[in-house]
C-alpha cells in the first residue's frame, strides 16, 4: 500500500478513469479552465510540465500525460500532470513555459486538452551565441528534449554543464501542437526565423 495506490484512489475519486460507468457520455475535452499561475518545482524546469489540481483536469477532461494549451497574452503547450502541493485554481508552469504563453507568475491563464501529433520533423534555432549550440550534440537535444510538447515559435531549454541553452522552434512537421520523441528528425538550422 504505498504512494501509488494512493494516488490512483486520489485519481478515482476525482473522475479521472475514462472508461468508468461515473463518466460514460461526460466528456469534457475542449472544456476550458481560467488558473492562476504559480511556480512550478524545480525538479520540472525546463521539462514543459504544466501541474493542476486533480479537479483542475477533470473539468478539462484531462488526464496526467495529455497535452494541455496554455493562453496568457499567446498561446504555448505543456504535458499535464498533478500537482503534489498547491491550490485549486492554479497552475505550476516553469519560466519557459510562462514565457511561451505570455504569462507571469500570478497572473489569470486559459488551459485547455488539445490533440497533438508526434512530431516527424523540427527545426530549432539557437537563440544564444554559436559556441553554445556547438557545444550539444543533436543526440543530447534528442535526449533531453523527448517527451516535450511543442509549438512553432515556442522556446525549448536543453540544459548543459555550464548552463541552459535556449532553442526557438522554427518549424514543425506536422503543424500543430507536436511532442518530440526518439524517432524525431531534430535539426539546429542558421539564420531561420519563424
């Protein structure tokens, strides 16, 4: 009986089993919340993680893994999941994620599920100085980048022995909100803009 049957009772109870007779016809996806974002744990900084309240995805109907879209003063995506502390109401996003959004901590954000695809192509660009970018090798960006949802004109972060090094995503097939994974064709382009 450790933490995980916990939360899987946790998730139970606050709707989040798709196939359950509770939610059969009650889908919620395109539902839309209004969170106020907060600062998200260190351990998911620079992951694209997006944490709320259990309730918080139900009334999205989404699940811990779905893709979520982010709108402040523009719109970013980010991997949802819950949060292990907080409040309702709020959602835990790091930096980069509050920058590709338009969104500062405290401030009012609209979150809702969207459809994403798995990303056959990106192209980023390195908004750094060319000694950064040289130093991170494209199966490094693959590494720390699977599993990150992304959008064209999103910035990504790769960390690296020194410090982080940001890429801005200037193309992405196909279009549309994408996660990266292993199979990827991932390339760093020169003097691209989206």
């Amino acid at each position: 009986e450790g933490p995980g049957k916990d939360l899987s009772e946790d998730l139970s109870r606050a709707g989040l089993v798709p196939d359950s007779p509770k939610n059969e016809g009650k889908t919620l996806f395109g539902a839309s919340v209004t969170l106020r974002v907060t600062e998200a744990p260190v351990e998911d900084v620079g992951r694209a993680v997006a944490r709320l309240t259990a309730a918080d995805l139900v009334r999205i109907g989404a699940r811990p893994g779905d893709v979520l879209r982010i709108t402040g003063r523009m719109a970013g995506v980010a991997r949802g999941d819950l949060q292990t502390s907080g409040e309702p109401g709020t959602i835990q996003v790091d930096g980069t994620v509050r920058g590709n959004c338009g969104a500062g901590l405290e401030e009012i954000v609209s979150v809702t599920r969207v459809e994403h695809g798995t990303a056959v192509s990106v192209r980023l660009a390195s908004t750094a100085d060319g000694s950064a970018q040289t130093a991170i090798s494209l199966e490094k960006l693959l590494e720390d980048l699977a599993g990150v949802p992304v959008l064209t004109g999103a910035v990504v972060r790769v960390p690296t022995f020194a410090k982080p090094v940001n890429f801005q995503v200037v193309r992405t097939i196909p279009d549309g909100p994408v996660v990266i994974d292993r199979r990827t064709d991932l390339r760093v382009v020169a003097g691209e803009q989206p």
